[in-house]
C-alpha cells in the first residue's frame, strides 16, 4: 500500500467523471432531486421509485491499478499483451482490454517465449514466477498488494512451524495462490461444516487467515467456531479482509432499512460482489448481481419503492451509470448519493508498468 511518497496515482482509461448528481455540492439535474428539494417534492414522488446509490462502490485501489497495468504495458510494448487469468473478475473490463489488444491466457504455458504478461490481481502461486523466469517472459505483476500481504504472512507463518488455515472459496484464483505458497500445511475452511471435521493437533502452533474478498460478518462466524474448538488458533496482526471490500459492504448495511430491493453491479465471477448481495439478503432485502441494465429482470422491481445500487471493486462506474438511467427511465425521479468520504487510497505501480 502506497499513501505517501512514492504513491502513484492510476486512474486510466477506465476512469470515468461521476454525473452532477454524485459530486460533492453538486446540483441535481431535472429528473433527479437531492435532498434540498426532497421535502418540496414529497407529494408528487409518494408514488415514484426512489434510487439510493452506495458509495463507496465501484473500483478499489488495487484493481485500478492491475488495469492501468495491463493499459501501460499495451502502450509501452504494443499488442500482444499477455494476461494470465481475468486481470479482475469483471467481464466489461476484461472485454474492453481484449479489444485494445490483451490476450487472456489460463497459463503461461499458452504463452511464447520472450513475451509480455500481466499476472492477474488475484495472485499466483510460486511456481508461476518460476516458470515465467524459465522461459524469459517480461513479467509484470499486478498482484494487489493486500493479496501480496496474505501470501508474506503464509510464507512467514510457515516457516516458524504453524499449521494456517485459510478460510475462502476452494477454485478461487486468490485461494489458489495463497494455498500455494505453502500448500503442505495449509488447509482450507469454507464453512462451518468444514470446521467441525477440521482435526487438528494441539501441540502444533496453528494461524487463521482469511481470503481478502470476503464478509467480515460470515468469516467471524468461522473463525469464533474454530478458535471454539482450536483454542490454540492464533489470527494475524490485522485484518486480511481488504478496506474496500469491508467499506462497500457496510455501505450495503447502512442503506439496507432504507430500501426494498439493491441491484449489485458485478460479474457472477467477482467474489466480493457476491458478498455484497448476501450482506442485503441477510438483512431481508432482496438483492441481485448484474452485469449491466439489460440483466435486469423488471419483475424485480415491482412495487419497489426504494431501489439501492451499489458495485462491486470491479466494476466500471459507466456500467452504475447505465443501471441508473435504466431506472430513470422506468419512472424514477429521486436519485441520492449516500454521504461517505472517499477512500483516499492508491498503490504505486507494479515494476515496469510505471
């Protein structure tokens, strides 16, 4: 994580301006009204859909900077421009840097000697930098640095004897280059049913750590049942779960009594996109994960009174943008912001993409 000197900004092509509406002191457009003309307006919109929009949402700091990644090296080296993986799980950005050039790739293997590759946000295991190095590739690693976290804590935690166990979602790429960093003594727990068959010894010195993309709600449950029956089980000196998964997902929970139905922008693939709609559907709101307006299921939103949207840290904000003109244009004339700081937070490019 870079705040400070040596932090680099990366916003890129896939930035895009917030309407008037979501900028701070912005005036609302005709068909939208804040919160100034709320009250004026109550007798006419009574029956109207209202839109409560999330904020945070929308991309985090390391996926910014895994696409700006791949967007320099383009630049830089022209097409091809290898990509083991998704770079991130989102199909709109994938498809939008497929087109400018970036060929995706399962594994280096599909990859000629002395090329380009971009190693996706979700990190990789050890032995794919082996192989890169093997075969002379222009490595360049847009891992996030929170993923990079995790890994150094499995790799140090190993190598002082402790068994880790690792909650997250088994075939996940992040899971899999995780595990990958000691694979001989981790072992993977994805629910409480995986807990109570978990054996463990108790003379050995044991670590809970956590896949990044979580929700803090559902892992706190896993990690109170295995220190219930690991009392031994030590946890790492700060949170795995990364900042903006955690702050989209209270977004989600501060708007929830507020609202009738949230649609999550996401693809079905973006782990912390699905846990933004069980964080809704755990508090009784019904919430579906689209990839765009024409996902959209107009049944869903019948006598809905109050719609949130919100995004996944993979999502592009043209793609919330899209959703909400869907929703203007099926009557909707009352479009807020939730009132949030922003994150603040950027990472300083991978080498050689900066």
């Amino acid at each position: 994580m870079a705040e400070g000197p040596g932090a680099t900004a990366v916003r890129g092509a896939f930035a895009v301006a917030r309407p008037e509406w979501a900028r701070p002191g912005g005036e609302a457009p005709r068909g939208a009204v804040g919160s100034q003309r709320a009250a004026a307006g109550a007798a006419q919109t009574e029956a109207r859909m209202q839109v409560i929009v999330a904020k945070p949402r929308g991309f985090c700091a390391g996926v910014e900077r895994a696409i700006r990644a791949v967007e320099l090296a383009l630049e830089r080296h022209g097409t091809p421009v290898y990509v083991r993986k998704e770079i991130v799980h989102n199909l709109h950005v994938v498809q939008r840097l497929r087109e400018r050039g970036a060929v995706f790739v399962d594994e280096l293997d599909e990859i000629p000697e002395g090329a380009v590759v971009v190693l996706s946000a979700h990190g990789s295991p050890p032995e794919v930098y082996a192989e890169a190095a093997r075969r002379g590739l222009q490595l360049i690693d847009a891992t996030c640095p929170l993923v990079h976290k995790v890994h150094a804590e499995v790799r140090r935690y190993s190598q002082r004897g402790y068994r880790i166990i690792l909650i997250g979602h088994a075939g996940h790429d992040e899971v899999i280059g995780t595990m990958g960093q000691a694979p001989d003594v981790t072992v993977l727990v994805e629910t409480l049913a995986d807990v109570a068959r978990l054996e463990l010894p108790a003379e050995r010195p044991g670590v809970i750590l956590t896949q990044t993309t979580l929700s803090q709600d559902d892992t706190a449950e896993i990690v109170a049942a295995l220190r219930a029956r690991f009392p031994h089980l030590e946890l790492p000196p700060s949170d795995d779960i990364c900042y903006a998964t955690q702050n989209r997902q209270n977004a989600v929970k501060d708007m929830a009594t507020r609202i009738d139905v949230l649609l999550v922008v996401g693809s079905q693939n973006s782990s912390n996109s699905r846990r933004l709609t069980e964080v809704a559907r755990a508090r009784g709101v019904p919430a579906y994960l689209i990839d765009g307006p024409e996902e959209i299921d107009p049944a869903w939103l019948a006598g809905a009174r109050r719609v949130g949207v919100t995004s996944g840290a993979s999502a592009p904000e043209d793609v919330v943008l899209g959703v909400l003109a869907y929703l203007r244009a099926r009557g909707c004339d009352v479009v807020e912001e939730m009132a949030a700081p922003d994150e603040g937070v950027v990472f300083s490019l991978p080498r050689f993409a900066g």
